[in-house]
C-alpha cells in the first residue's frame, strides 16, 4: 500500500471498501470503482480531478461494460479532490445532482478525518442509487475488479 494512502486509509479499511462493493453489486447490474491516486504526476499537474477520473475510467475498462453502467469513485489524496463519475446508461436515469449530493456527505467525513466512513457511505449510496435504477438481472456477472485501485 502507498505510503500516502496510509495515512488516510488502513488496509483493513481498504479491504472494507472492496467488501461493501461487492455487496452493493449483488443487488445491481452496475459496476462500482474505487481508484486512488497519490498525486497528480507533473504531466498532470494542469488537469482537474474530472479529467483525471475521466482517463481513469478509461484506464480501469470501466467504458466497456456491457450495458455501460460503470461508476468510478476518484480521489487524488495529495490535493484532496475527488470526483464521481457515472457511464453514459447511468446518466440517462440518475441526475448529477444525485452524484453531488453523494460527494457533499463524502466531502463532510473527509472533513473531520473520517475516511474510512465516508468513503463506505459513498459506495452503499451509490449501490442504492444503482439497485433502483439496474437492479441485478438474470446471468450478471461481476465484470470489473472490487478491489480498491491505488496508484
């Protein structure tokens, strides 16, 4: 694990995240994503966090999901930024201020150091979300990686 990431997150929170995603996904055909980045690498240094979580999406396959129901939660640590970003099927139906209001609570438990929680509250809030609008159907398989990215 990254040294910066340990000072935020254990690696039992880590494998906490990776859990309650694959908990939430047993209940919809959507795919969640956590991806970490340390820092923006100085290529990177003029891109905003949307950028970046766009390329990391683009990264971690999360565009060829088969009904295109991917979403990415992204955070640069060092900056603490980050951003949600949902694929093309789940913008159809859900609203960015659903996605807003999601990052407001997460940006509340970053605030008073707790990560481990709002990162946890985002997942299950976006596996809510997901569970309305995609519900698991007949045959899903999990098509992307739980496990929390960290670069």
């Amino acid at each position: 694990m990254a040294n910066l990431v340990k000072k935020f997150l254990s690696k039992q929170d880590l494998k906490d995240v990776a859990d309650a995603i694959a908990e939430c996904e047993k209940r919809t055909s959507g795919e969640i994503r956590v991806a970490i980045r340390q820092k923006r690498s100085k290529k990177e240094h003029t891109h905003t966090v949307e950028q970046l979580a766009r390329r990391e999406f683009v990264h971690l396959g999360m565009v060829k999901t088969e009904d295109r129901t991917g979403i990415l939660i992204f955070i640069v640590l060092e900056a603490r930024e980050f951003f949600i970003l949902a694929d093309e099927h789940i913008n159809q139906k859900v609203g960015t201020s659903t996605w807003q209001s999601i990052a407001q609570a997460m940006s509340t438990n970053f605030a008073r150091n707790e990560f481990r929680q709002g990162l946890l509250s985002a997942v299950r809030s976006v596996g809510d979300h997901l569970a309305m609008h995609f519900p698991v159907l007949p045959g899903d398989k999990n098509e992307l990686s739980n496990k929390v990215g960290i670069s």
